[in-house]
C-alpha cells in the first residue's frame, strides 16, 4: 500500500500546481523539436527555447527561491522586533472572545502539525525506499546488459544444443526401426491367425471323417460277413436241435413237456443279415484313400504361417537399413540448421552497442550510488529537524493546553504554560532556521525527479521516445540507431519493439543477406520425404502358404463322390432290432435241465440233459459271439447314419473355405502389411514433427528471440521510473507539503505562544457583562 501510494503521490504536489502548469506552457515549444535541435545542433538548441520549455520548473524554482530568501529574513525580523520589546507575544487584556480564539488556534495548529508529521513519515519513508532500490537499480540495470550480451554470445551454443536434441526422435526412431520388421509380422499373423486356424481345423475334421468313415465302413462289412457265416451254421444246427428237442417233448412218456413246447418250437433264426445293405461298392471307392498325407500337408501349412514373423524380419531387413541411412542424413540435414544459421554473422552491431552502452553506463551508475548517499543523508537530517519541529509543536501544545487547565487566574504566571509557549517559539525558530535548508532540498530533488518523470518516463511509457528516434531528421547520422543495431531497412525501433514484444526471432528484425524463413528450414517434409517414399513403395511378397494340395483336394472330393450317404441305414434297425434266435436259447436250456429231473424215463431224462448241454453249447459259442458283432455293427451303423446325412455340404463348405483362405490370405497380408507400414511412417514423422515444433518454438522464445530486447527496455523503465523515480518524486512532495504547512504553523504556534502566557490586565471598562458581576435591573414606571 505504501509502494502504491508513493508511486500516486507525485501527481499531487502544491508544487506540482506549478509542475503541470509548466507542462502546459512546455506544449509551446514541442519536446521533440526541442530536443532534435539539441541533439542535431546543439547551439541551435538557444537559452530561450529550452526556457520556455521548463517554464513551469522555473516558476517553481522562482517560487523556492523566493521561499529560500524570505524565509530566514521574516525570522530574522521576528527576532529583531521581540529584542526591541516591540513585540512582546502577550495579551494585554482578557476578554471572553479570546477564549474562542485560542481554542481554534490550539485546534488549527494541532492539525497543521499533524498534516505535517504525516508528511515527514512518507518522506523518510520515500527516502530510504529511493536509497533501497538505487543501488539494486543500477546493478539490475547492469545484469540486464549483460544478460544481452550473454543472450547474444550464446545464440550459437544455444542453436548447437537444440539441434543436438534431434538425438532423443532418432534414438526412438532407430528403437521402433529395430523391432518393426517383427512387430509388423505377429500383426499380420495375430489379425489371420484365427482364418487360416478355422480353415486348417475344418481340414482336420474332414480328414478325420474319411478316415472314421473308412473304419467303420470297414466294420460294418467284416462283421455283416462275419454275421452272415455264423448265421449259416447257426441255421442247420438250430433246425437239428429244433426236431431233436421238439420229437423228445412229443413223447407220450415225456411229462410236463407241454409248456416247454412251444419254446422248442420257436427254436430257429431271428435276424436275417443277408437283408442288410452292402457296402463294399464305397468300401471300393474309398480303397487307398487317403492317398495325400494329410498331417505333412498341415503340419507345412502352420509352418508357413507361423514363419510369418521371422520371414518378415528376413524381407524387411533391406529396407530397414536404407532407412536407418536416411535417418543419418535427416541427422545431417537438422544439423545444418545450425551450420546456416543468419544470426551468428549478424549480432555483431548488437554486440558492439550493448557493450558500449555497458561500459559507458557504469560510470555514472557508480557515481549515482555515490551522490545517493549525501542526498540520502541531507534527506534523514532535513526529515530529522522537521520531526524536530513537529516534536515542539506538540510538546508546546501539551504543556500550554496542561497550564492553561491548571491556572486559575489568566494573569497569574504558571511555568508549565510557559514552558508551552517556549517550546512553541524553539519550533518557530527551528523552522526559520532551517527552511532554506528544506526548500534547498526540495527544489533541487523537484527539478531532478520532475523532469525525470516528464522528459523521460512520460514519452517512455507511451512509446513517444521510439516514434521520436523513428522520425527521420530528429536524429544525427552518427546516431543512426537503426543502422547502427543493423536492423532491417523496413523496420524501426517502434515496429522492431513490438515485434520482439510480439515474440519475433532475431532474423526477423536483423538485416540479413539473404531472406531467411524459418518455417522453411524446420518444414517436416524436408526431413521426413525420403523416409516416407522408401516405405510407401515397399512391398513383402510372402511365400504362397498351401493348405490343400491337389493329391488332397482329389482325396476330399472322391471321399464326398463316394456315394456313403445313399446307403440304406436304415435296413440295418431292422434287422439288428430281431433277436438272432426267436427263442431264448439259455431259457430253453434251463427248461430241458428241469425236464430232465422230473422224468420217470431215464433215458428219456438223460436224452432232454443232452440236448440242454448242446444248447447251452449253442448260445456260448455262436449266439453270444453274434450278439457281440451285432452290438458292434450297431455303433458303427448309428456313426456312419449320423455322418452321411451333412458330410458332402461339410466338404463341400470346408473346399471354399480352404480356397477363400488361399485366395484372400496375399490380399489381406498386403493390407495388414501396408496399414501397419503407414501406420508407422505416421509415428515417427510425429516423432520429428514434434521435435521441429520444439525446435521452433525454443529458437524463437529462447535461443535466438528478440523477445530479450524489448523486456530489458520495459525492465529499464520499471527501474528507472517505477522504482526510482516514483518514491523520488513522492520524497519531495512529502517534503514539500511540509515546507507548505511550516509557514501555517509558524503564523498558528505564533499566535498560540500569546494566548498561552498570562494577560496583563485582567478586566477592562467595556461595559460588558465582565465588568458587572451582577444585573441591576432597570426601573420602569407602574401603570395605575
């Protein structure tokens, strides 16, 4: 808050009535006229110009000086005239008025002294800002200079180190360059993986069918063979055992023979296997298949494809070389940014004109250090004795207001009023005595600080001061800046410092040989052209991968030809359904056996016994048998009847498949193989895409912008006119408000000193009510 009120306060002097008032007297006489003269022709540039325009400092200055003289002549009158006895300083007489009178005097001075004290605080505190930043002032000024010539210096250091960045794109492009060839192969063999899988499973069950079809076709007939040659021994010896048993039961002398009868009776074939279709006719046709090998053919099919990536690796390796050669020459070619570079060979004006004004400059930043010093010191003594001066106004009011409270009587002595009134007068003295001093001070920081703020800080934050240099003819040619800074010929200082404020790059503002453009040497397709061409013509011709051979498509198509689904399947239920004796042999048997022990006739009993034994020969060596095969020719009836409805469509569907597979994988291993090609070209040109926009971006914001140049200007006028002059100017306001109010308070402490000592004479004859201490009231006549 303080920094913003010193930074206001010089817009509000008692002075600055005459400040502004000079201002508008200095619109007469041009400052830019004014200052071409003195700068072009310096004894054109005549006393009475440079008068009128610092008219209103002069009458400023006219203004102190009178100040300076009449000052110390009124004090020395004042003391003449109180030595003389011709101004005593007291009251002769007391009247009621006069109480009113020192009240307001007492009340006014009091103010005054404040005002004033109030003052005094901002002008030590003004002063001993000004001496704070003085000196880091002049030093930030220095470390701005030399923060350019350093900016300067290390353009080309700054311009080699970002283009050896280019190492971090490279080092990631040669990374992806290593691992391409074998990332773009699993792409392709991930995205067909599951095609060429499904077409090569559909292969295995096809193959599997013709050879489940062979063996269980070949089942079938071996046991309907087999079936049928024990079916024909069967026969003759269940028709002999059949009249055997049936003529044995018939005997009269047979008992009990009757229920047994009728199973004897029964005693003959059931299943009739001659009935059941052949199929020997497909058998034949199916003979010697297969005559491909199936499980080689796979077995170099998922070779061929699971080589994929490895073959990639094989046919890419080529190319991956010749662009690992054109990223070394990207590498040459981003170096050469740096080789051709326009701004190493012309700094060097720059150069020269910023050391000039370093070392020009630091003679007078070691002298201003020096004579801010005495200046710090007359400003604490001058602040000292007007503190001084408000320490006895306020101690003489205390002791006055402290005596005056305690007296009783107006005339009576009191030494504590006394003692006021003293201190009163030591405050006048000391105002008298010192004011030339304060209006010393005042006047020179006044002219200093206001012309600063006016000639300088004024036209600097309006940009006034580069439109003057820019103006043709207000300048010398030996100050020729524009020339002198090398600076292109359509430009001056006024576009040159918005432009660099704008963010420009040197060779934007400097005159160069040639016209430079950045956005040229940093255009992506200059580095990236070859790169992309060498991969956008690259072509894999992958080895032809062959899931059937012609051996085995025959085989497939003579296994559908083959006619396994026109065999009558459904004549095998019904002969399978019968059972191979009508009767049950073993029940029979079991029957003969209870026969036997019940007959009277021995050899009766022992001939049933017999023909029990024989059949129970019967059912374990020949029905059982053919139980057994026909359970066997059952499963393989019921495999072949579920197969054959579906297994031409199923071949039919696995040769397309197989052939869509052949005739799409080249096409679809071109696309994967250019859409992952393309998508890499896009990754690492993004790779020196980005590091050309850094590079960019660092060049002209950092290395090599003029961006530097316009901030130092702006940071000078922050030193020199924010933190310099601003708490100057406030410095002398303050100083001067109290050189203002010291001649207030001089009049109000004089007129207090007299109302503070005791009166001479305490009542006068003036017929007012102090004369008559009571009212006799005046006698009227009495109306009767």
């Amino acid at each position: 808050m303080l920094e913003t009120h010193l930074h206001r306060l010089p817009r509000r002097l008692p002075p600055q009535e005459a400040s502004i008032y000079g201002r508008q007297l200095s619109s007469a006489v041009p400052f830019s006229e004014l200052l071409r003269d003195a700068l072009k022709d310096p004894p054109s540039a005549n006393t009475s110009q440079i008068l009128r325009y610092q008219t209103g400092y002069i009458i400023c200055a006219s203004i102190a000086l009178v100040y300076f003289v009449a000052m110390p002549l009124i004090g020395l009158g004042i003391c003449c005239f109180r030595r003389n006895r011709c101004c005593t300083g007291r009251i002769k007489v007391y009247s009621r008025s006069l109480l009113c009178q020192r009240n307001l005097f007492m009340f006014c001075l009091l103010l005054i002294t404040l005002v004033i004290l109030g003052g005094v605080i901002c002008a030590f505190a003004a002063n001993q800002k000004v001496r704070e930043e003085i000196e880091p002032g002049t030093r930030d000024a220095l470390n701005t200079l030399q923060a350019l010539r350093r900016h300067m210096n290390g353009i080309p250091r700054g311009v080699q180190l970002t283009v050896e960045e280019f190492s971090v794109p490279k080092k990631h492009i040669l990374s992806d360059l290593h691992n391409v060839s074998w990332s773009i192969g699993s792409t392709i063999h991930f995205l067909l993986k599951e095609t060429v899988y499904s077409a090569m499973g559909a292969m295995k069950d096809r193959v599997q069918d013709l050879q489940n079809s062979q063996h269980h076709l070949q089942t079938v007939n071996k046991t309907v063979h087999t079936l049928t040659r024990y079916q024909s021994e069967l026969e003759s010896t269940l028709k002999d055992r059949k009249q055997s048993i049936i003529s044995l039961l018939e005997d009269p002398q047979c008992t009990y023979c009757v229920s047994a009868l009728s199973r004897a009776r029964n005693l003959e074939l059931g299943a009739d296997f001659r009935k059941v279709p052949s199929v020997e006719r497909v058998l034949k046709t199916l003979h010697g298949l297969p005559k491909a090998n199936f499980s080689e053919m796979i077995h170099q099919a998922n070779s061929s494809f699971n080589s994929i990536p490895e073959l990639a690796v094989v046919k890419m390796a080529e190319v991956i070389q010749d662009l690992k050669e054109e990223i070394e020459k990207a590498t040459e070619r981003v170096q050469s940014i740096a080789d051709s570079f326009p701004i190493l060979d012309h700094t060097r004006p720059m150069n020269d004109a910023l050391a000039r004004a370093e070392n020009s400059s630091r003679p007078y930043f070691k002298a201003a250090k020096h004579y801010e010093k005495y200046r710090w010191i007359a400003g604490v003594v001058t602040c000292t004795v007007v503190l001084l001066i408000v320490s006895c106004n306020i101690l003489g009011l205390f002791f006055g207001t402290y005596g005056l409270v305690v007296r009783e009587d107006p005339s009576d002595y009191e030494s504590r009023g006394e003692a006021g009134a003293k201190l009163l007068l030591t405050g006048v003295g000391f105002s008298f005595l010192f004011s030339w001093l304060l209006i010393l001070l005042v006047c020179v920081t006044f002219l200093v600080g206001g012309n600063v703020q006016t000639l300088m800080c004024k036209h600097w934050a309006n940009q006034e001061i580069y439109k003057f240099i820019d103006t043709p003819g207000n300048l010398p040619p030996s100050m020729n800046i524009t020339q002198r800074l090398g600076l292109k010929k359509n430009l001056n200082i006024t576009s040159t410092y918005q432009q660099c404020k704008d963010g420009a790059g040197l060779w934007e503002v400097l005159q160069l040989k040639d016209n430079y453009s950045l956005n040229d040497h940093l255009n992506t397709t200059k580095y990236t052209k070859e790169f992309q061409k060498r991969l956008d013509s690259f072509n894999i011709s992958f080895e032809d991968i062959t899931l059937l051979s012609a051996e085995g498509k025959r085989d497939l198509e003579t296994f559908r030809d083959s006619r396994i689904d026109r065999i009558e399947y459904a004549d095998f239920p019904a002969e399978m359904r019968n059972p191979v004796v009508k009767t049950n042999v073993e029940g029979l048997a079991v029957d003969l056996e209870r026969l036997s022990k019940v007959q009277s006739d021995r050899t009766l009993a022992a001939q049933l016994a017999d023909e029990a034994q024989k059949l129970r020969r019967i059912q374990n060596s020949t029905v059982l048998t053919m139980e057994g095969l026909v359970v066997k020719l059952k499963e393989s009836v019921q495999f072949l009847s579920t197969m054959a409805p579906g297994f031409q469509a199923r071949i039919n569907n696995t040769e397309n498949q197989i052939g869509l597979v052949e005739a799409i994988l080249p096409l679809q291993t071109q696309r994967i193989l250019r859409q992952e090609l393309d998508c890499f070209v896009r990754k690492e040109v993004g790779y020196v895409s980005q590091y050309l926009s850094w590079l960019r971006t660092v060049l002209m914001e950092d290395v090599a912008s003029c961006q530097p140049f316009s901030t130092a200007l702006d940071n000078g006028r922050v030193i020199l006119c924010d933190r310099i002059a601003d708490p100057w100017n406030a410095f002398w306001f303050s100083l001067g408000c109290c050189a203002f109010f010291l001649i207030l308070s001089i009049i109000f402490a004089i007129e207090t000193t007299r109302h503070l000592r005791p009166i001479r004479h305490r009542l006068i004859s003036t017929g007012s009510e102090e004369t008559y201490p009571f009212h006799i009231p005046r006698v009227t006549s009495l109306r009767l």
